[in-house]
C-alpha cells in the first residue's frame, strides 16, 4: 500500500511491547478515520501504553466529538497521571465524554487490558510479554465485551477530569 493509504487493523495473534504498543496506535488512529462511536480501553495500569505519544493524543483528538463514548477502565490511575500527560490534559478537555472507572479487585492480574470497539478488539492475554489477540472475530469480541461489562459494573468512578481544591 501507498504511504497515503493506511494499513488494515490486523487479525490473529500479536507477541511482544512494540507490536502491542503499534497496535494501540493503529487502533486509535483507524477510531479517528473511521468514526468509532465507542471505544473501551482497559487495562491495570496503563503503563506500558503510548497514550504520551503526541500521535496516540492527535488520533485521540480526532476522534473526540459529540456522540461519541470512551470508557476507560484501570485498577488505578496514578501511571497514567505521571506517566502520559499530554493523555492527561486532553481527558480534562473531553472529560464530558469519558467515563473513567476503578476495578474493585485490587489485584492488576485481574483487570483485562483491551481494546474494544464494534469493528475491532484487541486483547492482551498475557500483559507482562504482551501476548495476546487482534481482530474482528465476533465471538471473540463478544466475550470480551461481556468481560468488560463484567468489571465495569462492578467498578467505581474514578480520575476525574479535574480535582476542585479549596
């Protein structure tokens, strides 16, 4: 393909951070071309994620408009706060549009790190070597969903857009 044409969002098995880390890239950039209306992202931490990458927050950015709903969803926010602040201040921006939420369970093991959408997923299986699964298999995506609904119900708010002081 042409440098003009993007590549299609890939399907099958992926292995290691830098084919994890391009796939996060190429998933929110196809979000922004595409117009996905929703999009959940999950994951423990979020740390090994580019969401500081001025690309990842430019797609991000794209993307954001009326109608559209990202959850995120993480066992605690603190990496994401120190670690990708250009993320940061456009979650303050788009805050009206994100739903950020706090897993109950303690344990990181227990928070799913996905990527889930109508059109694609994607999900890691084994987050500390990155090995996991890409595509557009439905039955795939629906049992992810359903995971995801799963921690999301019993989830709590959490990261708020912005913290009121006195």
């Amino acid at each position: 393909m042409n440098a003009e044409t993007p590549e299609p969002l890939p399907s099958g098995r992926f292995s290691g951070r830098i084919a994890f880390a391009q796939g996060v890239r190429d998933a929110l950039a196809c979000a922004a071309r595409e117009g996905w209306p929703e999009i959940v992202l999950s994951d423990a931490t979020f740390e090994d994620w580019p969401l500081r990458e001025r690309p990842v927050v430019e797609s991000l950015q794209a993307w954001s408009r009326a109608g559209r709903h990202m959850t995120l969803l993480a066992t605690r926010f603190d990496e994401v706060v120190r670690q990708q602040p250009r993320f940061v201040a456009w979650r303050q921006t788009w805050g009206h549009i994100i739903d950020c939420r706090v897993c109950r369970d303690a344990a990181d093991a227990d928070c799913p790190s996905a990527i889930w959408s109508r059109s694609w997923f994607m999900q890691r299986l084994d987050p500390l070597r990155s090995v996991g699964v890409w595509g557009f298999d439905p039955e795939r995506s629906v049992l992810l969903r359903q995971l995801l609904d799963e921690k999301i119900r019993d989830s709590t708010p959490g990261f708020p857009a912005t913290t009121l002081g006195l």
